[in-house]
C-alpha cells in the first residue's frame, strides 16, 4: 500500500511496502514525483515488479519515470529491473563499482546506454524542478552504496542502514520510542554493518544535512528532529562486525 510521506503542490513522496506475506524480508520501494516526473527508489525483485507498477500508476505513469536508483547491489533493491526497462525509458543510476553487474539483472539489450555511474563522491540528479543528492554510504553494508535525499522534502532514503525486522509501530517519532525500537535494529546492524569507521563518516555527513526524516528500506522511518538525532547518534556510536 502507499504511505504518504510529503506532499505540496509539486512535489510528492510516497513508500510501498506490505507486498509480501511469506517468508521474505518485507521492504520498502519509494517513489518521488515533481511536477509530474517521477524518480524509483530500490524497486525490488521480480515478484514486486506487477503489483508496484500497479500501485504507482495512478501517481506516475511508468513512462513519465527518468530515473531508476539502486542503492546498492542486493537482488532485493534491483532484480525486477527487466520489466521496468521494458516498460519505460528510465535511466538507472547506481553505484560505478556495480555498473557491470546490471546485465546480470535484466537483457544487455534493454541496459545499454541506459547506466549511469555513480562516482564515489556522490552526485546530483535532475528531474522536474528539483534534483536528489546521492550521498555516500559506503560499507553501510555494501562497498558501493549511497543514500538518496531529497532536499525538497527533507527526506533521506537511507537503503539497509536503519532496517529493523517486524518492528512494533511504522513510524518512529520521539527518543522514547526509538530507544523501545533499537531491538528491532541491533540484530541486522551487529552482522551486516562492518566496521565503526563507516558508521562516524556517515554521521558527520547526515549531520550536515537538513534531514527531516529518515526511511530505511526495510521498516519502521524516522520522522522529526528528536527521532532523526536519536538515530544518527546510534549510528554514530555502532562498533559493526568487525569493530
């Protein structure tokens, strides 16, 4: 179903989740439309692919779609990226280190000329009257990985970082309540998380930026200043697998 997570009178964000009743990890797909042009975040596998062109449609015909970003390499973030090259000219934009993997989730036909890489550094992406700021994350799990914020929104979609397993509430709003949904986090974080140097640079770099809310890709978002702060110090502060 889509949860609406900002909206003015060009602008829109919207997360799809609850697709999956089985033994799969849920996730979170996003889409961001602006005066009519539409941006795909992380639109997950195969099985997603009809029931989320479903669901945005009535928001964004997939033709009026010009970007597709990956934020990292995971089958769960880009595996049904073959029918969404099918069915719009979307570019997609993912990290350079994982570039040459594309072919491996749809027809070389249908990739070519239709990748963009994204340097290490980051970089800006138009659409409409706005643009998205790829941020750095690498090692947050993946060595090619970056966060999508929307300064328009003040949104910061933060991939695998912040996931949380069947977590008691969707919508985290206060310290309180994110001290009751660290448990929910911990377990994810301790294993896939490797090292705390990953986790300070990643901090310093959230920290300058005017985020409003932050939504993982997998559960609960963060949503005001209290609840923001609470997570990024706990960020801050993860030793991750390998210390």
């Amino acid at each position: 179903m889509a949860i609406e997570l900002y909206k003015d009178e060009t602008h829109l964000c919207l997360k799809f989740d609850d697709f999956f009743k089985g033994t799969e990890v849920p996730s979170n797909q996003f889409l961001i439309v602006n005066n009519k042009w539409g941006i795909l975040i992380d639109p997950g596998g195969n099985r997603l692919f009809s029931q989320l062109m479903a669901e945005i449609s009535p928001y964004c015909p997939p033709q009026r779609l010009k970007y597709i970003i990956l934020s990292h390499q995971d089958p769960d973030v880009g595996a049904g990226l073959n029918g969404w090259l099918l069915i719009t000219d979307a570019k997609i934009a993912v990290s350079e280190l994982w570039v040459r993997f594309i072919p491996n989730f749809c027809m070389v036909t249908l990739s070519e000329d239709r990748v963009i890489g994204i340097p290490d550094g980051g970089v800006e992406l138009s659409f409409g009257e706005t643009s998205l700021q790829m941020i750095p994350a690498h090692f947050l799990h993946s060595p090619g990985n970056f966060h999508v914020f929307d300064r328009k929104s003040g949104i910061l979609f933060s991939g695998d970082l912040g996931a949380s397993i069947g977590p008691e509430q969707e919508n985290i709003t206060s310290r309180e309540e994110f001290e009751r949904h660290v448990s929910f986090m911990s377990g994810f974080h301790s294993r896939y998380i490797p090292h705390s140097s990953a986790c300070k640079r990643w901090a310093s770099i959230a920290r300058s930026l005017p985020v409003k809310m932050i939504v993982p890709q997998h559960g609960a978002r963060f949503t005001g200043q209290e609840a923001v702060n609470a997570f990024i110090d706990w960020v801050e502060q993860l030793t991750g697998a390998l210390g």
